[in-house]
C-alpha cells in the first residue's frame, strides 16, 4: 500500500493473501524525518518500474474506490475494505 503501485495489482495481491481489511497507518505515507527514508521512497528502490507515480497511499487518503471502501478513519489510521468481486 506504501508503494507507487496500482491499486488494481495491490488489490489483488492482498486477495490473494486472504486479506478482507487493511489498516493503513497514514503517517507512514508522508514522514520525511529524512530524504529518502519515507515509505514509498524505500518501495522505489525494490519497484523502480513505478518509481516517480503517485504513491498509492497518497490516493487512498483521497479516495479508495472502487478497489477499496474506507470503513473507518481517525487521523492516524484508514481502515480499507477489500472490495471483492
């Protein structure tokens, strides 16, 4: 979730591990304590294919759909519901 991935490959995967929610810690998204060192900067060094897209952290928080619902949200965490088809 803290890559630059489609949400689409993401979902799936995630379906595959039998997940039905994911809580996604927001914070880990966007912490900057030092360039480079926030989560979607570490996946581009593993997924340089994806390197420079939004991450896809960044479009839950604005919205899940339709891959997703967000169930639960505080302003720490996201809970998403898998959407299954």
């Amino acid at each position: 979730m803290y890559s630059r991935k489609p949400a689409k490959e993401v979902k799936r995967e995630l379906i595959k591990l039998g997940v039905n929610y994911y809580i996604l810690e927001e914070s880990l998204c966007v912490s900057r304590k030092k360039p480079g060192c926030s989560m979607p900067e570490i996946w581009d060094v593993e997924d340089p294919a994806n390197s420079g897209k939004i991450p896809l952290c960044t479009l839950m928080s604005k919205d899940s759909r339709p891959y997703f619902i967000t169930v639960f949200e505080n302003s720490n965490y996201r809970v998403l519901k898998v959407v299954k088809e």
